[in-house]
C-alpha cells in the first residue's frame, strides 16, 4: 500500500466513526447541507459541521465523555500545559482550562478559531484558554507538558519525531488513533472509541556506571543498554564473573525500571528517575520479600544513542499495524 492508501484507510476509518455517530443520531444529513451553506460565514452567526473538510483532516469533536477520560489519563492538573493539536471548536482546551491548566488550541480553519474564542469567553475560560490560527507542522508545541490530539494514524505518524522529542514525561493523549509501532502505555475504551495515552520516554541508552548495595558490600557495574526502542529497551549488567541480561525493563516518562539477579542470587528491582545523564532511585531485594529498599545511582559513560524510532516512520508503518 502507498501512503496516498494510508491516508485513504485512515479517512475511511474517520468517516466510519462519524457514520457510526450518524447512525447514532449525532449527526443528521439534512442539517449538514443547510449548515454547509454557511461554512464561510464569520462569528458570531458561523456554524461548524461535523465532518467539515479541514486542512489536513475533517472536523469531528471529540464527545464530552472521552475529553473528560483524555484529561484523566493525563492527570492533568493547574500546573500543566496542555497543546490540542488541531483544536476544532475549541472544546478539549476549554475543558483543561476550567480544570485550571493552561491551554493552547493550535487550529488551522480561522472560523474555528473565532467561534473557540467566543465559546472560551462565555465558559469564562479565555484567561486561560488560548487560541492560534496555524497549521500544527508548522507550529512550535514544546512547550507543552500535556499534547491532546484527534487527527489520523498518518498525521501522528508524521508528527511522532516532534512529539518523542518533547521533555520526557510530557504526557500525550489521542483520541482513537494510534503512533504506529509506538505502543500506548494505557488505552481506555469508552463503547466502541479509544482513547490512548503515550509518555514521551526518557533516553535511557548507551554506557552507565551503576553503583547499588549488594549483601558481599557496595557493587560498581557496567550496565550496558545496548537498544532503546520507544519505552522498551535490551540491558546487560557485567559482573566480575558474568553478564546478565535484564527483566521487565520499562521506561514511563522519566521512571525506569528493570529488574536483575545479583551475584548473592538476590532478584533485585531496580525503580529510579532519569535526569540527563544521571540516574538515581532505589533498588528491593525481591528475593527477601520486596520490603528492604536501598537507593542506588548511575552515571552515564559517554553519549547517549538516539532512541529507535525517533526518525521520520518509515513508509507503509501506519497500514502494516492497521488503521488504529
Ligand atoms: C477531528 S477534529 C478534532 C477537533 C478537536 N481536537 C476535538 O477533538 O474535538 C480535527 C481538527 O483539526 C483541524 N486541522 C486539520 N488539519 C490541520 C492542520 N494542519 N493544522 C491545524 N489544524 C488542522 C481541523 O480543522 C479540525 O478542526
């Protein structure tokens, strides 16, 4: 499949939901054709439609009740910055805003942009609901701590190398689709929608030093993270004696974890933050029940490798995993 199939699969399973939503109810052909008669009026009398042709893809807002579940699995709170990446009639920013966040809508169509000003004013939500008529490829959104989005499998595919570039644990939500190979870390399903969380990794890759307490006394290791892809990620630790490769590695954001059985026989767990080159935290020894904690530290060795994954996707990523 070319990657004009791409995006004609992704369309079609776009328009499929919104049929879905038609059926339901939600949207009634007839006042599709009256309102599209006014799609170039200007605020205040302009009416979206659902299904109105946009720049890179059709508006559909996202229902009340999938927001409200975005904002929860991004626990967002006052001190966040949340970026909806092809904002609509504003909804998603104008929810954040009232649950204190800061908000930006980045929204290509400029009537979507009036009307989301207007109905940010009568919610009483513009201090902190902001608006920008822009096109998101060509928009700068890092700084936001919290991204929102509603596009097509290929548009995040496209977007992916900005949004793993963005500081580690920026939490990023989508409403149906997904980032290719990049797995979710949660999804929710609400009847037959999805809605995906991703928190954008830490690097954790290359040559670390690692310093933990063992039984026999302080061990100093060579922990080698040979691949890093997306949140996963292949480690050894070198003993005196052996190397042995690491269990259950996970980097959330900026939390890593992975488990190892040390020279004693002990499994231990190791749980720490990544801070640049430096990695701290503390490790349980399993083996004796889990409840003795100790904290141990890494240093980075030299330069960290790109993540996998980070580059642009390759060709036909989108359609080899489906639609979703
Ligand atoms: C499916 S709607 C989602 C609206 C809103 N985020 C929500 O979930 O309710 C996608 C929106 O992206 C806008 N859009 C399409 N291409 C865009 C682009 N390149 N830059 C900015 N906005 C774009 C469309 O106009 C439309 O409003």
């Amino acid at each position: 499949m070319t990657l004009i199939d791409t995006r004609r699969a992704g369309r079609r399973a776009f328009m499929a939901g919104s049929a879905a939503w038609a059926a339901a109810g939600w949207l009634c052909p007839g006042s599709v054709h009256a309102q599209s008669q006014n799609a170039g009026a200007t605020a205040p009398t302009y009416q979206p439609y659902r299904g109105q042709s946009g720049k890179d893809v059709i508006w559909i807002p996202t229902p009340d009740v999938h927001v409200t579940r975005m904002l929860r699995l991004a626990q967002l709170t006052p001190q966040d910055h949340l970026i909806d990446l092809g904002s609509g009639d504003g909804k998603i920013v104008i929810a954040a805003a009232l649950e204190g966040a800061q908000a930006l809508g980045i929204e290509y169509n400029p009537d979507l942009v009036t009307l989301s000003q207007r109905r940010a004013r009568d919610a009483g939500a513009a201090e902190r609901a902001r608006f920008e008529k822009a096109d998101i490829f060509e928009s700068d959104f890092s700084r936001a701590t919290v991204i929102t989005m509603y596009l097509l499998p290929h548009l995040n595919l496209r977007l992916r190398p900005r949004i793993l570039a963005l500081k580690p644990g920026t939490r990023v939500v989508s409403h149906e689709f997904r980032m290719g190979r990049w797995r979710p870390d949660e999804t929710s399903r609400i009847g037959h929608a999805s809605v995906h969380l991703w928190l954008v990794p830490a690097n954790v890759g290359g040559q670390w030093q690692l310093q933990f307490p063992q039984r026999a006394g302080p061990a100093s290791v060579r922990l080698d993270v040979s691949r890093q892809y997306f949140q996963d990620f292949d480690a050894a630790v070198a003993f005196r004696d052996f190397e042995t490769f690491v269990r259950e590695p996970k980097v959330a954001g900026e939390q890593v974890r992975f488990d190892i059985t040390d020279e004693d026989g002990h499994l231990r767990r190791f749980t720490g933050r990544v801070a640049g080159d430096t990695m701290t935290g503390s490790v349980y020894d399993l083996t004796g029940g889990g409840a003795v904690r100790a904290p141990f530290s890494a240093r980075r060795v030299g330069a960290a490798p790109p993540i996998e994954g980070t580059g642009p996707a390759p060709e036909g990523e989108a359609e080899s995993l489906g639609t979703e």
